[in-house]
C-alpha cells in the first residue's frame, strides 16, 4: 500500500491517424515493467504506490509515446492522495 492511487487515460497523437492501440498497450506495459500494481480498466488504468513513483512512470509513459513517433500526448490522470496510505482493495471491496 502507498499513499496514492493515480488513474490516467493516455491519449497519443499519431502522425497519420494510426490506431492508437499499440502505443497505448505500450505504455501499459512501461507500468507493468515499474512494478506497481495496477489495474487496466476500459477507459483507464489505475495504478498504486507512492505518488513521486507514479508520477515518474507516467512521465516515462509519456515520454515513450513521444520516442515512438506521436506528435503529442494528452494524459488525463486523477490523483488520490493520503498519505496515512490508501489501496485500491479499500474503495472496492464491498463490491467484490
């Protein structure tokens, strides 16, 4: 458990209008590589841990959509922060 829960719905610009698809499943994978849980949902993934540690894997993230050819990056993110700690199991229990 950290202190955060980070969601962030990366949105890479292609050149040509390319499926973002692949770019996306990329930066999924950067967040598997961290080793932070996470869990990838239909519009975004959230991710676990402490907030300087996700934050740096969503710089990471963007700036991997950018080596990978997209013009821009937007990434829309929403932040809980407690820093007594907070963990996805504890807003989402009761409904599993």
């Amino acid at each position: 458990m950290g202190n955060s829960l980070i969601s962030i719905q990366i949105i890479p610009k292609t050149k040509n209008g390319e499926s973002v698809i692949p770019l996306v499943d990329e930066a999924i994978s950067i967040i598997e590589e961290s080793g932070v849980k996470f869990e990838v949902h239909p519009l975004e993934t959230t991710m676990e841990g402490e907030l300087s540690e996700l934050m740096k894997v969503i710089e990471k993230m963007n700036e991997r959509m950018v080596e990978l050819g997209s013009v821009n990056v937007i990434s829309q993110v929403k932040i809980l922060y407690q820093p007594s700690g907070i963990a996805m199991d504890d807003l989402t229990e009761k409904y599993r």
